[in-house]
C-alpha cells in the first residue's frame, strides 16, 4: 500500500468518487473536497503529498485555490496537477503561466495521469531530500565550525578542504550519493579533535611523543561519535582513515594502497593541500604550484597516485602555468 495520500479538488461528486476509488485501487491515500474553500480548510489539518484540482468551481475557482496554495510556505513545494475539461490553449497557458506542475486534460486516461502522479511525486522527494542534505550539511558546519574553533590554527578549514575534496570527487568521477558522502566525510574528518586539549591543539612549536599520541586518537574518536547516526555511517570512513598513508604508514589501522576507502584517500590529499597552503605558526604559507611539487614527490607514498593526477588535471585548467 502506497502511504502518500493525494488531495482531489473536484466540485462534480461523481467525478470525484470515480477518480478517488480508481486511486485507492492502484494503492494511493485520497482525500476529496467538492470545491476550493473547502480544499483550504482541509489544508489546515491534513497534509497531502500532491493536489488534483479542477479549475471551473464555484466560489474558488482552481486558479484562486492554486495561488492561495502557494501563497502559504508550508505549501510551496507540494505538487500540484490541474485535471480539468477545459482544453483551450489560454487555459493550458494560464495554468502553466501561474507554475502548476502539470495539466491533465478530461476525460484523463488512467495511464496518463498516473504516470504524472508517480513523476510529479518523485520530483518532490528529490526535491525534499535535497534541502533535507542541505539543512544537515548547514547544521554539521556549524558543530565543524565549533569544534574548529579550539584549534587557532585551522580556520575555516572545513570550507577548504570541502571544496577541495568536491572538486577531486568529481574530476575521478565520483557520483551525486558518493560526493554527497565525500562532503559529509570532509566536514566532519576532524570532529574527534574536540577530544584533544586544547593545550596540544593550540601548541606552536612540535607535539611531544605523548601529545602526538594524543592527537592520533581523533581519526578513531570521530568515527566513533558518528557511528550511531545512521545517515552520517557514509562519512565514516573519510572521518576514519583520512590519516592513512597510500605506503600504509599511517594511522589509525595502518591501511594501504585501495584498501583505504577512497574517500580517505580523496581527504588525506584535500587536508595535506590545506594544510600547506595556509599560514601555521612555524611556517609561512605554500603556494599551490609548490605544494604539488610536495604532492607529486609523496605520490605512491603518502597519497594516492591516481588522487595527486586527478589534483594535476584541476591544478592545470585553474592555473595559470599548469602548475609548472
């Protein structure tokens, strides 16, 4: 049984009746209002997933129940399908012109209008999903941004070496879903440092053995706080393994090669080119055409050579030298 449940406006009853019986047979949720008016007052108490509207009703013709629709926020991105017998190209345009999402002409074929049904629904979800992944990715810069905070040493590094990891995700051919995990993982790859002191976090000059011990245990204290949400267990392996070395020198299990997941890889060479890039207490800043002299000598040993080539590629469109 399909759970999304649809809203049909229509003020002919037997119309009405007839397109909400066939509905429920092919597994929708319907709810009916024979006109306009009655539709927003419905509105206030139940939330359908589309709305099917008429336009010629009485007292609030489909028109006016479409702009009162979108009038009010919670309702701007419902979907909404005028079904009516008025076939005029003016009403089609009018329709259209106003934003409405599709327009069924009567007597509709039930092949037809559901197809609109199932794509303007899918449209919606993609739709609802992508500023659901905005509002998360938003709220977990904000907690970065806190943790960051501690460390004066590293700010706004998280934008940095986001944008960073995008743009190497895309250029090796890394899809929507697993960008969208390289992103999660890049915000969060240093959440685990708000385990370490800030004495060792704000320290000028090199960490004692006991310090850098410390400081190594970040990558595994950062998996660890994520691991029971389950829409950040994506992340985890950047958050874990971003310290890893392609020679499997690294920390925290030692990986090497692809045995480290690809977006570790991705993020050791992101938060190396940050981290030389901008100014630290002992040393100036790097200049990008200089920190990929370091990059192509570690390639094969710290990072990832097919990582360091992708960063290359990017490195020789943006640059004015070709990085030379």
């Amino acid at each position: 049984m399909n759970s999304d449940l649809i809203l049909i406006v229509e003020d002919e009853e037997d119309i009405a009746n007839s397109l909400c019986e066939w509905l429920n047979m092919v597994g929708y949720r319907t709810h009916v209002a024979y006109n306009g008016a009655t539709a927003l007052d419905d509105l206030a108490r139940i939330q359908p997933d589309i709305i099917l509207s008429d336009i010629s009703m009485p007292d609030l013709d489909g028109y006016q129940f479409y702009e009162a629709v979108r009038a009010r926020p919670e309702w701007t991105t419902t979907p909404f399908l005028f079904l009516t017998a008025r076939a005029e190209r003016n009403d089609v345009l009018a329709a259209k012109g106003l934003g409405a999402d599709d327009y069924i002409i009567k007597p509709w074929a039930p092949d037809e209008l559901l197809v609109a049904i199932q794509a303007k629904l899918k449209r919606a979800q993609e739709v609802s999903f992508a500023q659901l992944r905005r509002a998360y990715r938003d709220s977990l810069i904000v907690l970065a941004a806190a943790i960051e905070a501690r460390d004066p040493h590293t700010r706004s590094h998280v934008e940095r070496v986001s944008e960073y990891a995008l743009l190497l995700g895309r250029e090796l051919g890394l899809n929507d879903y697993q960008l969208a995990e390289l992103e999660f993982g890049a915000i969060l790859h240093d959440i685990g440092k708000i385990a370490v002191p800030e004495s060792i976090l704000a320290k000028t000059d090199l960490l004692g053995e006991n310090e850098m011990a410390e400081m190594r245990r970040h990558p595994d204290i950062g998996a660890s706080m994520v691991k029971d949400i389950p829409y950040l267990l994506p992340a985890i392996p950047g958050i874990k393994h971003h310290h890893e070395r392609y020679d499997g020198k690294g920390y925290p299990d030692g990986l090497a090669g692809e045995a480290i997941p690809l977006p570790a890889r991705i993020l050791a060479v992101a938060d190396a080119l940050d981290a030389m890039t901008t100014r630290r207490p002992y040393r100036p800043p790097r200049s990008l055409e200089d920190a990929l002299v370091v990059m192509r000598a570690e390639s094969g040993k710290q990072f990832d050579p097919k990582v360091v080539a992708a960063l290359e590629r990017i490195m020789e469109r943006t640059l004015p030298h070709g990085g030379d």
